[in-house]
C-alpha cells in the first residue's frame, strides 16, 4: 500500500508542476491580450485555471494519507 501511496504524491507534484505552467501561460496570455487585442477581463482571471488543478491535488494527497495508514 505504500507504494500506491508514493505514487499518489508523486501525482499530486506532478499536477502543482502543470498547474503552475498553464496559470503562468495562461496569465501571460491575458496580459499580453488586455494590451494589444482587447480583452476585457482582468489579467488575475487567468487564476481560475488553478482551481481544478488544486482540487486534483487535494484528492491525491488525500489518497495518498489514506493509503498510507497501515491496514491491518
């Protein structure tokens, strides 16, 4: 069980990486599209984009607790 464990971490690491990367882009995106195409929402909507990211990382850190218990 400890090995679905570390697995399941090293899936919610993975996922912060990735959730970091897309917001980054994504928050570039606006900013440069509020300056020069004409968009009107604020450059901190690129925000959004985290939350089901961290939701994905809540669950597999609460897997990873749960299957770290030992079972006896």
């Amino acid at each position: 069980m400890k090995t679905i464990s570390a697995l399941f971490l090293v899936l919610a690491v993975i996922l912060s990486h990735i959730m970091c990367a897309v917001t980054a882009y994504n928050y570039c995106d606006m900013k440069w599209g509020i300056k020069y195409a004409g968009y009107s929402a604020p450059a901190s909507a690129a925000f959004l984009t985290a939350i089901p990211y961290a939701a994905g990382i809540l669950v597999c850190v609460l897997l990873a607790v749960f299957f770290r218990k030992k079972i006896v």
